[in-house]
C-alpha cells in the first residue's frame, strides 16, 4: 500500500505537470477509440502495452475477461456491470472497437480447467460459468496453439467465446452488422510481452509487431471508407 500511495505523489511531482493540459480537456468530455476487456490480473496493464494516454480507452475489467452472454431482448444473463459497460461504450461513447484481451497463466483459466474448488468461493465459482463453453470447445475441438500448455489453450479460445458472446448483445449485432464496429480478440503472454492478435483466416493468434500491426490497420481503413 505504501508503494502506491507514494506513486500518486511521484504522479502529482512528476508526470502530472505534463498531463495538465490534457486532464483539463478530458474534464468536459472523453471520446476513446475502443473498449478493452481484459482480465483483473495485476501483470496485465493495457495502457502500458499499449502506449496509451488518459481517453484513449474504455477498460472493463474483469476475473477471466468475461462478458456473460445477453438474451435475445438484449438483457444479461450474469452481472449488469459487463452488459451497461458495453451499452454506455457503444450509446454514449461510440467506439468504433472492442478488444477482448485474454493473457498467459490466467488463474481464472487454470481454475476453469482443472475445475478447481478449492477456495470455496461461490460467487466465483458461478462467475466462472461464463468460461465454460471454452472449456468444452478445447475437450471437443483442441487448442489453437499445441505448444502451449494447457491453460494457456483455454485461455486463448475463451478471447474467442467471450467475443461470440458480445454478439449475443443485439446492439453489438447491429453496429458489427452496420461496419460501424470492429470486434477484434488479443492475447498477451506475460513472460515475453509480446500481444497477439487472432487472425480468423490461420485460425490462430499472431504477434503484433509491426508488420503485423500494419496490416491491422490497413484492414481497419478499408473499413472505414
């Protein structure tokens, strides 16, 4: 606790005078590009991956990055928290994309796989329910990637289950189905840093280095026009 109560005053010393300006403007208004759904996991830190400033993201987080799949009149099936995070991002702020990042050694996919009941927790027990269905696909249709281990797998197809489930949402449905949204799945791998993207034509997840990152952009324009 120590560290981050002297971080808010090496913040307020250090780097806020060169935020200054910029706070002032995000006072009256925020128009972020995208919302980033990942995981609760202290080792994932999205504006640090990606170079991101204060309204340059919508972040919900989450154990597990999940989104509880919608009913067909558009209501959640689990937590309001997920489903008003999507409506408020999409009605109010407008943005034009959903990332949904999963991460290496997740310990909401390792309790999902080996279907762990030790910490006699049933408020997480029942929220990790919205993982399911990825654990049934990695039983019925194996990994994406072999060469991961196991939970590392599950991780991987929950980013792709979980972005099914946002097309449950019937807002999500109509924006993606209009070209006005882009739901895009990432993955990052804490030991290296680096952050995948999923490409559906490989069916698999590829580093985004700048190669990579060129053609995903690319792609996004010819969207836009």
């Amino acid at each position: 606790m120590r560290k981050l109560i002297m971080g808010i005053v090496e913040f307020r010393e250090k780097m806020l005078p060169k935020y200054a300006e910029q706070f002032s403007k995000l006072a009256l208004a925020q128009t972020p590009d995208a919302l980033f759904i990942t995981c609760s996991d202290s080792r994932v830190v999205p504006d640090l991956l990606a170079s991101t400033h204060p309204g340059d993201l919508f972040i919900m987080r989450n154990v597990g990055n999940l989104i509880p799949p919608a009913t067909p009149d558009g209501i959640s099936t689990g937590d309001l928290s997920e489903a008003s995070a999507i409506e408020y991002a999409l009605l109010v702020l407008k943005v034009a994309n959903i990332v949904v990042c999963g991460h290496s050694e997740c310990g909401a996919m390792k309790a999902v796989h080996t279907r762990s009941a030790k910490l006699k927790a049933p408020n997480l027990d029942k929220w990790l329910y919205h993982a399911s269905n990825a654990a049934f696909r990695l039983e019925q249709e194996g990994p994406l990637d072999d060469g991961l281990k196991p939970h590392d797998q599950l991780s991987q197809l929950n980013v792709l289950v979980q972005i099914e489930h946002l097309m449950t949402y019937p807002i999500v449905r109509q924006e993606v189905t209009a070209g006005a949204l882009v739901l895009s799945g990432w993955w990052f791998d804490i030991a290296t840093g680096d952050m995948y993207a999923y490409e559906r034509a490989s069916r698999s997840f590829k580093v985004i280095d700048r190669a990579m990152a060129e053609r995903m952009t690319s792609r996004l324009a010819a969207r836009a026009r």
